[in-house]
C-alpha cells in the first residue's frame, strides 16, 4: 500500500467528510534523500468542533503516528470544521 492510501486507511476512524492528501515530496529532493516523504494534508471533520488548531494537529498526528519517520518525514496539516470548510468555498 503507497504512503497516501496508508494515511486515507488511518484517517478513517476520524470519519472525515473531507480529505485532500498532496505528495509534495518532489520539492524537496535535494535536502532529504533518505526516508519518508513530505506532504499537505487537509482533514475536514465536526471531531474538530470545539478544539484548537493544536488540538486538531495533534488528533491528526497521533492518528498517523505509525508513519513518522519512515514514510512520512514532514507534513503540512490544515484542518477543518464543515461549517468552517463550507464557510470558505
């Protein structure tokens, strides 16, 4: 299973309404060559009502835990509400 089916896999329990994974491991070829890649990660989910960004990030980052670092080196996360998510389309 590549990297991104793997985050989608254990994101799930967060039962997201919304999911957008961006491999940007290409922008960074030349500084990190060895181990996992980086990417952006936009989760938009009502478990994020009521909870500050730190909060968020680290519901996201416990949830994919079992990635750091050897497929994933560095991630970029925006999180979400549905009403803060539809507010802004």
């Amino acid at each position: 299973m590549n990297t991104i089916n793997e985050i989608k896999t254990l994101l799930q329990s967060m039962n997201p309404q919304h999911l957008d994974i961006i491999d940007e491991s290409h922008h960074h070829i030349a500084h990190h060559k060895n181990g996992g890649g980086h990417y952006s990660l936009t989760v938009v989910t009502d478990l994020f009502n009521n909870k500050s960004r730190i909060q968020r990030h680290r519901m996201v980052n416990e949830a994919l835990a079992s990635l750091f670092p050897e497929k994933i080196h560095a991630l970029s996360i925006h999180t979400f509400t549905t009403t803060e998510y539809n507010a802004q389309l």
